[in-house]
C-alpha cells in the first residue's frame, strides 16, 4: 500500500536532474556563470507570459519552477467562467485579489478557467454551515463547493444537488496525481466523496499521520536525573515521577508537572491516546472484535484499567491538577511553553508549536523525541489520524464544466506537490528578496520555510485550498526525502537560495523532519483506527450528545479522584441502556451493509 | 378640536413613525415566521413550506433530555444570582463614586471598572484560565494565607461562583453608568437643606438618594427578570469542562453540544422558543412589577 516516494515524474516530462544529465557540462557551467547555479528550464511553457511564472529565475540565487505539461485541448477557447466557494483567510500583495492573483493569472493561461468567488468564510465552524444552508435556501450553489461540511454534503445529496462525477473522472483525472495519489487505505480517501460506488466530488485529503503522537521529551532533564528516553509505560511514569521530585520546571516551587494533558483525552496536542493504545483501545473510536461486529470502546474493560492507572497518575501530581479545563494548545503555551513540563505525546509538529516557545523562554532546554511507549503486553498502538476530513468538494449538479475543473485540479497537484517541478510560490506573494546575498523571506507568514511548500494556496481545487488539502497525503513527507536525497547531495556551489535556507535548518526544524518522517513510516502500522466513518446514527444524533457528557464526566471524575474506579461500571452499563446497545446495533448495521 | 383638525396639525408626527413601525415589521415580526422550524423536522433545502412537521416532538425531545431539569437549574441559579449581583453591586458602586469628591479619581474608577465590558469572552476566558488556574496568581496569593490552592473553574464547589464574579466583574460598571446618570438628576437643594438639618452620609443616602433613583432601581431589576434565562452562553463555553457539567451545564451549553453531534436546526428552534416563552412571560410580570412600584407603564 505505501511506497516510498512513488510518483517519479520522469514517465511524465524530463527532470532537472535528467536536464543535467543530457545538457553536459559546458551548458551548465554557462548557465552557473549566469544565474549561479544551473536552473531547470522553463518547461511546458506554452504561451504563458514568462511574468506569470512562479519562482525567480532572474534572480542571482533564484529558481526557475518547471511547469507540468498543459492538459491536452488547454486552455480553452473561448475561456471559461466558474463560480466557487473558497475557505479564508488569505492576504495578497497589493491590488491582487482572491479573483485576481498570480494563481488566478497563471491558471487563466494554462486553463482557460477565470474564477469567480461565489461567497467566502473565515474557517469558523458556524459560518461555513450559515453560508452554505443560504446558498442552499437561495437556490443559487457555486459550480465548485469547497470543503462542504459533512452535514450540508448529507443535505445536498438528499436533495440531488451534487454532480456524479464518476464517468468524468475516470475520463480526465490526472493518472498519477488524482488517481493514484488518492488510492492509498483501500479506498480510504474515498469514504465521503463516494457515496453507493458512485463518485459525488473529490475527498478532502490532509498528510499522514499529521496528527500521529510522538513522545517529546525534554534530554537535559534525562540527563538531569540521570535517565534514558522511555519506551515502555512504566518507564515513561518512573521518568515522569522524577522530573516532578527533582521540580526540573521553571515555574514557582512544586509547580513541575510529569505529563502534559488535556480537557480531551485524545486530541491533537499533549494527547494520552498512546496511554490507552498501549492496552490496545481508543476512547470514542469504533473498532471490529473477534467476530468481526464494531464495538465503542469507551466501555470496554481495558479502559477501566487505563483509567484506573491515570488516576493513580493524577494523585501523584503527573498530571496538572486542573489538566481538564485546559485546551490543548494552552498545553503547549503553559506547561510546555512554561518549561514547567517536560514530557508531551504530540505529532511531529510539536517541534514548531510549544517546543520553540520552550527554548525561547529557557535556552538551556534541550528537546528530543520517540517511539510512543509500548503496554505490560508489549501493544504500542495511537491514535490513527485519518487523512482525510470529514468533508467533501462537490460540483453543483447540471454544472457543465466538470471536466475543466478536473483536469485544472490534476495541473496543480501535480504542479505543487511534485517535488522535481521545484514549486516554491510566487516572488512578492508567498516569498520575497532580503537582500543580494540570496536569502530569502516569508512574506506575512504565507510562506513557512520549515513546513514545505503548501503553506499559500489560494487556486480553486483541493490541493490548492487554504488549510491543507491536497492530495497526496505522503506529499510532505515527499518534499522531506527528497530535499534529503536529492537537495543533500547537490555540490553546496549548485544551491540556490531555497535549498539553502531549508538545508540550513535549526536543530528544531531538523527535528521535525525526522519526527515526520518517522510518524509517517509508523502512520498505517501503529494506527488505531475509527471504523466508524459516516454519518450520525439516529440514535446518535438523539441521545449521542449525552453520552457523550456521561463519558466525559465519568472519566474525568475517576481521574481526578471525585468517583471510585468502579463507576466505571456503572458507566458502562448507563451507557448501554440509554441508547448505546441502540447505536451499536445501528453501527453495526451500517458496518455490515458496507462489507 | 375634531380630528380631523388635530391630525391636520399633526400627521407629520404621525408620518415620522412609519419608518420605525416598518423597520419593527420587517426586522422584528417578519423573521418571526421562522420559528415554525420548531415543530418541524427542519432541513434547509427542503425550506420552511415543505420540511415535514413533527408536533411538539422537539419539546418533548428537550423535556426528556436526562439532564433537563439540571441544566435548567444551573440556567436558573447562575441567571438569578447574576442579576441580583448585579444590581446590587452596581447600585452599592454607584452611591460610592458619586459620594467621592475629587472627580478625576471618580471618572478613573469609572473608567477601570467599566473597561472589562468592552472584552470578549473569548479573550477573557484565556486569562481567566490563567489567573485562576491551581498555580495562577490568584493561588499564589491566597497560597501567602496557607491556603491550599483551589480549582476555581474545575470543582463543582467554586465554579458557578466563579461564573456569577467573573460575570458580575465584566458587566458591572456599564449597569453602573445607569444608576449614576439617575442619582445626577437627584436635586442638590435637598441634600443641602438635609445637611443643614444635620443629616450625616448615611442618613441622607437613606432619606434622599436610594428614595430618589427608587424607580431607576425598580425598572431595571424588573426590566432584567426578561434575562432570567440568560446565564451567559459565550461565559460559560470558554470556562467549563465536563468536570463542572454537574453545576455549571446551561441550556445553551448543552444544547450547543447536543448539536455538535448533528446539525439539529429545529432542536435549537425549539429551545429558542421555549426561552422566548419564559422571557415573554416575565416580562409580562416585571411590567406589572414596574407600574405597581416605580409608576412605570406605557399605556
């Protein structure tokens, strides 16, 4: 299922590299004498005004970006216009616009395709649905609906508003970075968009094991009390246990704390789901027993145990004492942040978000990370983070143009996340000049030189929407390898600016490649996954939310030592007569249905 | 005078308040159509003529909820004891700066504790957190006393006090400006003559000023009894957990969960309703309340 680094583009077009290879020395020294280092040619170039290129070839220490080949019968003629939905916030350089801007410019001309914004939202929960259902009351859908909320997508369907565009796609889709790019789980990218077999618009992919934890920890208090990074359970509570005794933390006497929590057990940032994974469940998730049936697993037994240890954990102050009215991110800000706590189970992102602020406020912290510690059984199993949302973009059903779209959507994946076309935005909206020697700068914090190059994505289609869709989930991991395969081993005299600035990389972000690239190769072996994927039951929708508060409560008031241990049970049976053994029932009917 | 006479002199009186009584029509009565979605299963394509009707199936859903009765007590408590805070506060705040002298401490008071107001709570709510968590500055300083650090927001003991404070804190000086824009109106002639007939501070806070904003008091005590089911939604969402569901979980909060899980427009139709209803109700009374005791009425 997982290759590694699959998509070579050579089948495609020649790549920079193969340019070298045939151009021979005397081209490339001419050209080095010129630009400073040999550039890929400008390929694919067509008609298109060299003004709308990405990149900077004309600088001393730019890049030239190789364009992929134009689909066939582009751009049309007349141009096209479609209306579309967009996710924002954005920020363009002056007079540009969401309508008018160098992708919009550029896409017009490879394309043929002018957009038209049919209406916006700022990524607000509330919004989105307020403006779709108006959209919707209105009678007056975008051709193109981006990132529709599972519950409008549901409304849509049920009302046969969205295009099928199953034929189509099978027709026009990018062989490589629609297709094949989107093939990875069994068909896991298509949970949402397929609805009876039949396809209802494009998955809304994220990266792998973007939310996958990994143990961070902080070295110099290992090496403080004199001990190793853990790799078991108990290890990780002896570790834990001394950090709070020697009271490592800044903060005033006795406030260290062992391990960062959150008001949610399992979330994104200082989450204990490698706790629960290492009996081998996962609270709120649905996943198949011995016979094959779906079972929550917030009432299973093994929780109860996992519970039980936590509050052990609890009264020993690993925990802070009020860890269940912080958010996660105030996890990161406080106690991570705060040098008050030196363990966190955090993706790989940690190390730009909470471990930076750590080292600002206390430059002797040294930050290092593992594997997620393995259970008294040996089980070492997270979180799964599925890549793809639970969200879908769909194409108003009569639109047209459905092809066009499709085949503008296969351009730019394969235009932003193959690493040989060199795509790094556009000079003056996603980076500019610092000075001659060279470097490099974001501009408003679009272009983030650690995390790649989708951080400004302001073209209509997945892999051009704000917030990190695209599709190929391993795309980051992707750009990581191959600035560590190819970039690495380019003569340092042959860098541009970009290698430079990425090669350069601090201790921290160096960090957080090989975190990514580590959470990325565990991502489908360590994965506890949701099986249940679709839409609330009845019964959820029901009595799902006061489960969910008998849940929440129950375990919070366990770990904190306001119920016995044995509520669990009652728990667990509360749960299976107010509606649970219902929605299992349920669940399991549609579980069944789908095999 | 005939009529006819009189509106000859008046219409233009008359013609002013079309535009308003419009305005009322289009804005205030018009949407009021909408709240047909709490008898019906709503979906926003189907619209309001042909989503299917339900009876009172959402009440009932919302009257079964296992946690009604809770959260309409917690709603209730939190509402009431925020309201009489409240006035009370802002009464008590108000006689002592219009008792200070020098008006540049007054108008600084004034200023510092109306500032609160114009935070959201979403910004409060962060520092709240922070100011009131076990290793906060607020522990650290009763810490000094050998007091052991409380759990402001995460024990069921302190937590709706912690609400009604902090929402008295935020809101108290802009009930303040009321209370001291009636006592200005006070006429200064009769605390002079008191003060010669030798009534002290207190005395003539008791016989002239309270008795002199009595009707100010009346009809803004009477005119909040309309929020009685306000506990304050944004507040609460920013500062509970699951922890204190027990006493701070509202109506709105449970709700907002409720339609977490699914988009549930005719569920949160219905609450709406069912809050206006009581609202409608009370304010009823408080009209009552007002005219029998502050001569209030507008008819």
């Amino acid at each position: 299922m997982s290759k590694k680094f699959p998509y070579k583009a050579e089948d495609l077009k020649p790549s920079r590299r193969d340019f070298l290879k045939w151009s021979g020395a005397g081209l490339a020294t001419a050209m080095m004498a010129r630009y400073g280092f040999a550039p890929i040619l400008a390929q694919n170039m067509g008609d298109i005004p060299a003004e709308l290129h990405p990149g900077s070839p004309n600088n001393a220490r730019g890049w030239a970006t190789a364009l992929p080949p134009i689909p066939e019968g582009m751009p049309v003629d007349p141009p096209v216009t479609v209306t579309g939905s967009r996710r924002g916030p954005w920020e363009f350089a002056d007079g540009d616009d969401i309508e008018n801007s160098p992708f919009t410019r550029l896409n017009a001309a490879v394309t043929g395709i002018n957009w038209k914004l049919a209406f916006n939202w700022i990524d607000n929960e509330e919004e989105v649905l307020q403006k779709y259902n108006l959209a919707i009351a209105s009678g007056e859908l975008p051709d193109f609906m981006e990132t529709v909320p599972l519950q409008i997508y549901g409304e849509l369907l049920e009302n046969d508003l969205v295009e099928d565009i199953t034929d189509v796609y099978e027709a026009v889709a990018h062989p490589v970075w629609l297709k094949e790019a989107m093939s990875f789980g069994d068909g896991a990218a298509w949970q949402y968009a397929e609805v009876d077999g039949r396809k209802m618009g494009l998955p809304y992919i994220e990266q792998a094991a973007q939310n996958d934890k990994l143990l961070w920890i902080r070295q110099d208090w290992l090496d403080a009390v004199g001990m190793e990074v853990p790799t078991t359970v108990d290890e990780l509570y002896a570790v834990a246990k001394a950090f709070v005794e020697a009271d490592l933390g800044q903060g005033g006497e006795g406030s260290t704390i062992g391990i960062a929590a959150a008001n949610n057990l399992v979330t994104w940032y200082s989450s204990l789901d490698p706790i629960f994974g290492a009996w081998g469940v996962m609270p709120g998730y649905w996943t198949p027993d011995d016979s094959g049936d779906l079972q929550y697993n917030s009432v299973q037994p093994e929780i109860k145990e996992v519970l039980g240890l936590l509050r052990q954990w609890y009264a020993e102050g690993i925990f802070a004492q009020d860890y269940f009215t912080l958010r996660p991110p105030q996890t990161a800000f406080r106690q991570i942040g705060g040098n008050t706590c030196g363990i966190t189970m955090s993706p790989a992102f940690a190390a730009l978000f909470g471990l930076p602020d750590s080292v600002t406020n206390d430059p002797s912290a040294r930050w290092t990370w593992g594997d997620i510690p393995a259970g008294p059984t040996g089980i070492k199993k997270k979180a799964w983070s599925n890549p793809v949302v639970d969200s879908v973009f769909c194409f108003r059903k009569g639109f047209e143009h459905v092809d066009l779209v499709l085949k503008q959507i296969g351009w730019w994946a394969e235009l932003l996340q193959n690493p040989e076309n060199r795509y790094h935005g556009f000079e003056g909206t996603d980076y500019f000049w610092r000075d001659d020697n060279g470097e490099v700068d974001s501009m408003g914090g679009t272009l983030d030189l650690a995390s790649g190059y989708d951080g400004t994505k302001h073209i209509w289609g997945p892999p051009g929407t704000n917030g990190g869709a695209r599709t190929d989930p391993r795309h980051e991991t992707n750009w990581i390898k191959h600035r560590r395969e190819v970039w690495a081993n380019t003569p340092e005299e042959e860098r541009d600016a970009m290698m430079e600035a990425f090669l350069g990389g601090d201790e921290l972000s160096v960090m957080w490649d090989d975190a990514n690239v580590f959470a990325v190769d565990r991502w489908e072996l360590d994965g506890i996954r949701n099986h249940f994927t679709t839409f609330p039951t009845r019964t959820m929708e029901r009595a799902g939310a006061s489960l969910n508060d008998l849940e929440a409560e129950t375990f919070v008031n366990i770990i904190t030592g306001q119920a016995s241990l044995d509520d669990f049970d009652t728990f667990a049976a509360d749960w299976r007569s107010g509606g649970g053994d219902v929605i299992t029932g349920e669940v399991n009917d549609w579980w069944h249905g789908q095999m | 005078m005939t009529i006819r006479e009189y509106m000859k002199r008046a219409w233009p009186l008359y013609a002013m308040i079309i535009p308003g009584i419009f305005f009322v029509l289009l804005f205030r009565y018009y949407p009021m159509y909408g709240v047909v979605i709490a008898f019906q299963d709503f979906s926003p394509a189907k619209g309001f003529l042909n989503s299917p009707w339900v009876g009172w199936e959402n009440f009932e859903f919302l009257f079964s909820l296992p946690e009604f009765w809770r959260i309409l007590g917690n709603t209730l408590i939190i509402a009431v004891a925020k309201i009489v805070a409240d006035q009370i506060g802002a009464i008590i705040l108000s006689l002592l700066l219009n008792e200070a002298r020098m008006l540049f401490f007054r108008r600084a008071i004034q200023t510092l504790i109306y500032l609160p107001y114009f935070l959201s709570w979403i910004v409060l709510g962060g520092i709240l957190l922070d100011v009131l968590s076990p290793y906060g500055i607020l522990n650290q300083a009763i810490g000094n006393f050998g007091v052991e650090p409380q759990l402001f927001l995460g024990s069921n003991n302190w937590f709706r006090g912690t609400i009604i404070t902090s929402g008295f804190w935020k809101n108290v000086g802009f009930s303040t400006i009321i209370y001291l824009a009636a006592l200005t109106a006070i006429n200064p002639a009769l605390h002079e003559a008191a003060a010669i007939d030798g009534a002290g501070r207190f005395r003539r806070i008791w016989h002239i000023t309270l008795p002199g904003i009595r009707p100010t008091i009346v009809l803004l005590a009477a005119l909040s009894l309309g929020d009685v089911l306000q506990a304050g939604f944004e507040q609460i969402l920013t500062l509970y957990s699951p922890a204190v569901y027990r006493t701070g979980d509202i109506i709105d909060t449970n709700v907002y969960r409720v339609g977490l899980v699914s988009a549930q427009y005719s569920l949160a139709g219905a609450v709406g309703l069912f809050k206006s209803l009581i609202g409608f109700g009370l304010i009823l009374l408080s009209y009552w309340l007002a005219d029998r005791y502050a001569g209030y009425r507008i008819l």
